[in-house]
C-alpha cells in the first residue's frame, strides 16, 4: 500500500497522526537508526530538487525521509512500536523550502515568458538556490529584468492552487514541460504567470515568497547557473553581504558606496609601493656589494671570492641584485646562500670558472635542483637549513680548482 502524501492536499499540515506500518533498524554510520513505514505523513522525502523535511515522530526525531517507491520511508533515531503516532514537521526548514521552491517556478517563469530561456534543472541548497538557464549568456538586463518581473507578481499577491489533469490536458493548456508520468498529474499554478506539474510543497499565495533575490550567474558546461534566494533567506543573505561591505569600508576608511574607487586607489599605491621597493632593494644590494667588494682580498691564484650566507628575511631578488653586482667586477666569484634553501653562484667572466658545473658538483653533495649558464647559476636545496654548508664547499672548490 503506498504511503498516503499529505502534503499533496494541504502543504501547511504542521502535524498529523498516523499508523506505523514497519520499524526496521538501519544501518547508518555508527548512530543507531530506524525506518519508519506510515499509512500516512506531512513530511516530504528529497525529490524534485527540494530537501526531505525533518521533524518527530513521536519521541524520535527523523533524520531523514526519501521515497522507496511509492512509499515513503522515515529514517529515526529511536524504536517506535507498530501502531498509531503522532507526528510533526519541522516548520521553519519547511517554510522556507516552500518559499525557495514557489520562487524557483516564479523566477523561471519570468526567464521562460520574458526572455525565452528554459530552465533545465533546479537545486535547493541550504544556503543558495540555483536554475540552469540554456540559451546564450543572460545578461544583467536580462537577470534583472525576470527579478523585477517576478517581484512584481510577489507584489500583486497573486493566489498559487494546485491543479489535476492529465499529461494531455495540461499540454493542451500550454504546459511545456514533459512529464514521464502518466495518469493524472498534480500541477501548480500561479495566478496568470505559471503552470507546471511538481509535487513538491508551495507557498499558497505569491505575497509569501516574500522577496526574490538574483545573485551570480556563472557558466555551468553548456548552461547558465543562476544563484537566486527568497524570503527571509534573501533578507538573511542581504543583512550578510551589508555586513561584509560595512566591515570593508571601515577597513579601507570609506564609506560603502566609495569602495570601489577605495580599493583600486588601495590596489594603485600598494603596486608602487611594490616598484619602489624593488627600486630600493637593487640600490641597497649596489651599495653592500661596493662595500663587500673594497674589503675583500684577492686569494692567492688572483681570484677575490665572497661567499656570504643571508638570513630569511632578505629578499631572493636583494640576492639576484647583490650577485649581479659582485660580477661585474673582475676575477670576482659571488657564492650565495639564503636561510630557505636558495642559493646563487656567479662571477665576472674573467674569472675563468664554471658556475653551472660548479653548482651541480655542488649539489651532487647536497640533495636539490638548480642550473644556470657558466657566469650564472642558481638552485634550491632540499634541506633549507644546509644553504651554509653547501657555500662553504663551494668556495673550497674555487679555491683548488
Ligand atoms: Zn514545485
């Protein structure tokens, strides 16, 4: 016998009494689990994009509901004995359901009548709710266009009824979507503007969807997704993106309405900050590099090496720019590690060394990765901490070599 759906009749039954037919137990994670078979229930099993309901049956609370044909089972979190029970829905998951869900019909009837784009597919989230639109990308007109156009129908309060008939009558009135289903069929309509066949839960007149909010559209393979939410939802989603914009106008110093300028003038400075660092750090290396360059000595077959190990702190380009400098001088070989691994061999051509060979017989002692050409070479260790070492090596290797 199926389950008798009583939400069909009244989506607004809060609670009901019913028989359970069968309480078995279920296997579900580690929490002990039942299902629940009645003669009848108000709660609504996930399908057709919307959410199963939740609520009590009873002492048990329903984790879950989902339909097994044409029954409709509830998974609980307790035994119930066969026999008559009393249950209830969880009524503010549920209204805001039905204002998600009569939305979506509302809003995609607007995409459909004003703007011929079909809606292909339709999700419930608990935060957003999407439609899949097919046709070219809507544009901003276009989205707020069936937004407008489905508040204004919000506004008129129009009255939401629930027709049956069959596949051929509802065609023959212009019900576009195809159903599967045959025998009679439960269709909603929305006073002037929507008829289609659903059996899910609906608001009973336009005025309670409360207010329709379009948000992102982005491309989704060959469709639109279109994020929307209703009612409180929409005030809750609203109330949430004021808070952020506030909390960034007072980061940024401004009022709400100025950051968008605020945060390109933010953008603008900090990139010439960024320039004129880069400015400072290769005159900052300039300048270390005269000084390194006027104490150190020549060795003894003529070459002047320094081989320096940098804290973290210092930036890999003050490297680049520092070795770059100490080459320009000639019989100069700059060895170079930094706390993280890095490390840069070069020297001034006059030199007569290898840096490239030299930093992969480096290497060949320390694990890591690098190459470079014969004046310039630069790795990365593998072991960040041995950047000291690994220059000490090398400048022995200069030296004998
Ligand atoms: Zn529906």
């Amino acid at each position: 016998m199926a389950t008798r759906r009583l939400y069909y009749g009244d989506s607004y039954q809060r609670e009901f009494g019913a028989q359970v037919l069968s309480c078995e137990p279920e296997a579900r994670g580690t929490t002990p689990a039942w299902t629940v078979v009645l003669d009848c229930t108000a709660l609504y099993p996930t399908s057709g994009g919307q959410p199963n309901d939740l609520g009590k049956l009873g002492d048990a609370n329903v984790l879950d509901v989902r339909d097994d044909e044409d029954d409709i089972v509830h998974v609980v979190d307790r035994q119930l004995p066969v026999g008559s029970v009393q249950g209830c829905v969880d009524w503010a998951r549920r209204f805001d359901h039905m204002q998600q869900h009569t939305g979506q019909h509302l809003l995609s009837a607007m995409f459909q009548e004003r703007f011929g784009r079909p809606t292909v597919s339709f999700h419930l989230g608990s935060d957003l709710c999407t439609i899949d639109l097919r046709g070219p990308e809507p544009t901003e007109e276009i989205l707020e266009g069936a937004e407008r156009a489905a508040n204004q129908i919000i506004s008129e309060d129009r009255p939401i009824t629930v027709r049956y008939g069959t596949a051929e009558e509802f065609a023959e009135i212009g019900v576009r979507k195809e159903v599967q289903r045959s025998g009679i069929l439960r269709a909603i309509e929305i006073e002037g503007a929507d008829l289609q066949p659903c059996g899910g839960t609906h608001v009973k007149s336009t005025a309670q969807i409360g207010i329709i909010l379009v948000r992102r559209c982005t491309k989704m393979r060959q469709d639109w997704r279109v994020e929307f939410v209703c009612g409180r939802r929409a005030a809750r989603v609203a109330r949430h993106d004021f808070q952020l914009l506030y909390r960034t106008a007072e980061e940024l110093k401004c009022a709400p309405e100025d950051l968008p300028a605020s945060a390109q003038r933010a953008i603008g400075e900090r990139d010439s900050h960024f320039k004129n660092l880069k400015a400072l750090l290769q005159r900052l290396a300039e300048s270390d590099a005269t000084v390194a360059l006027n104490a150190a000595r020549p060795e003894a077959n003529g070459l002047c090496v320094i081989a320096r190990t940098f804290d973290e702190a210092s930036q890999p380009e003050y490297l680049s720019h520092f070795a770059t400098q100490l080459a320009k001088s000639e019989r100069t070989v700059a060895l170079l590690s930094r706390s993280g691994g890095d490390l840069i061999f070069a020297q001034h051509p006059t030199a007569g060394k290898d840096m490239n060979a030299l930093l992969k017989q480096v290497l060949a002692e320390f694990a890591g990765k690098g190459g470079g050409t014969r004046d310039f070479a630069r790795g990365k260790l593998s072991d960040p901490a041995q950047g000291e070492q690994a220059v000490t090596l090398a400048a022995r290797l200069v030296s004998a070599g």
